[in-house]
C-alpha cells in the first residue's frame, strides 16, 4: 500500500442527501456519479453484527424505534430505511457493513468506515469492525480507513487490527488533539472543515499526519481547503463536487 492511497473526495454517507443515507442504494448512486471512495458509519447490533446507521436511535431514517444496538439483526433487517427519504426508495434494506465491503470490493471502490458505536459499545464496536475489515479486505490493494470521534474505539481498533490504517474525527482541534492522534498511531485527522487553517494544518502535516475535513457542500469552502494544501474532502454533494465536477 502507497503512503495515502485514497482520493481526494470520499462521498458521505454514499451520496449525501440525494438517496437515503448509509443503504447500498445510495453507494451505488455515489459511484453513478463518478465517486471512487465511501464514507458510512457502522455500528452493532445486539447480537454481534455490524450494519450502517449513522444516528444512535432509529427514528429519522428507518420506520424503526428506539435505539438500533438493542435490536438484533434479524430485527433490524426488517426495517424500512428508504421510505424516510422518498417514495422511489421504499422498503430499500438497513445493510450490513459486510454488504458494503462487498459491493466495494467487487467494484473497485474504498472505504472510509467511521466506527460510530452505541454509547456504551466504544471498544467492543472498534474491535468487531477492525477484525471483520481485516477479514473481509485481506488480501486487497488498498484495505479501508478506519475512523471515529471515539478514542476508546480507535485504540480497539488499533489493538484488533494495528495494520488498518486510522484516523481521529473531531468536532474542534481541542488541546492535545495532536497527541491523541499520535498516540492512536493514526494516519489522518479528520475535522470540521472551518477547523483547519495555515498553522493547524502545518501542525498535523510536520507530524506526518494527512488532513481531510468533513462536510464540504460549496465550492468556496473547498476551494479554501485546496489551496490550504489539505488531504481530503467529505461531501454530499456528489453531484456537483469532487469526482462529479470532473
Ligand atoms: O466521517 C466524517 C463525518 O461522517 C463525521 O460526522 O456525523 O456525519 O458521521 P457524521
Ligand atoms: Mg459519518
């Protein structure tokens, strides 16, 4: 694997608003649209598997209730997660992390899997998904970007599987944010794109680490994250930034 094998735009949540977030309807429209690299977010279910959900409760974008970790997988591959979106996604299936990576692999696109835990499941969340990417990308060119806002989870992850590469997700550059990326070995911090400026991006990279920020809607913006010399850029408008602006 290269130093930084991943492109510049990674499409959020598949394809931002324009399908129903984190279901294999969106990734397949995101990729439609010319996107190379995915960001979703997993979590765990009650018995053990990991599926994509972004929020902690199933509320806003399944016809579900309550909070998703305390359903089984057989519960929650019932669910509805298209119908919150539009009518043309109805009855479209919660998938599971699994479900992705092969979709992924098998097309030739990458994977940012923001590790995205039920209060309470930090580690034991960081550590399925560390060991089920392991599984599922051996052997591959280029294995996923392992992310989180959790430290718990990314130091999981980094227990489960060291090689997978990591990145820290922060809302603020809070003090010490450089040290914990460090000491979670990561490769990437990933913030709120207004975060990043001359200095904290020279801070990041002098310490080796790649820069990417996270949700990048308008030109302007993106065009200040350029010129910044930045790594990367979360969107969701894949229809109009990134791969889909040529
Ligand atoms: O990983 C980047 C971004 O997805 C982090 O925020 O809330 O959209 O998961 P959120
Ligand atoms: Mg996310």
């Amino acid at each position: 694997m290269s130093d930084w094998p991943y492109p510049f735009w990674i499409a959020h949540r598949g394809a931002g608003k324009l399908a129903p977030e984190n279901t294999l309807a969106a990734f397949r429209l995101g990729a439609r649209h010319g996107h190379r690299m995915f960001e979703c977010d997993a979590k765990l279910s009650s018995d053990g598997v990991l599926f994509l959900l972004h929020d902690d409760t199933l509320e806003r974008t399944t016809n579900g209730r309550g909070v998703a970790g305390r359903l089984c997988w057989a519960e929650l591959a019932q669910l509805d997660a298209g119908s919150w979106h539009s009518p043309a996604y109805a009855g479209e299936p919660i998938p599971t992390l699994e479900n992705l990576a092969r979709y992924c692999l098998a097309n030739d696109l990458l994977l940012n899997i923001e590790i995205k835990p039920t209060p309470g499941c930090e580690e034991a969340t960081g550590c399925a998904v560390a060991q089920l990417a392991a599984r599922l990308w051996a052997g591959a060119a280029t294995p996923p970007l392992l992310s989180s806002f959790q430290a718990a989870s990314l130091r999981a992850a980094q227990q489960a599987a060291p090689e997978l590469p990591r990145g820290l997700l922060l809302e603020t550059l809070r003090d010490g944010w450089l040290d914990t990326a460090r000491a979670l070995a990561c490769r990437a911090v990933t913030a709120d794109h207004p975060q990043w400026t001359p200095d904290t991006v020279a801070r990041a990279q002098d310490a080796g680490l790649r820069v990417l920020s996270y949700t990048v809607n308008d030109e302007a913006a993106a065009q200040r994250l350029t010129a910044l010399g930045t790594d990367g850029i979360f969107t969701d408008s894949v229809d109009r930034l990134g791969a889909a602006s040529g």
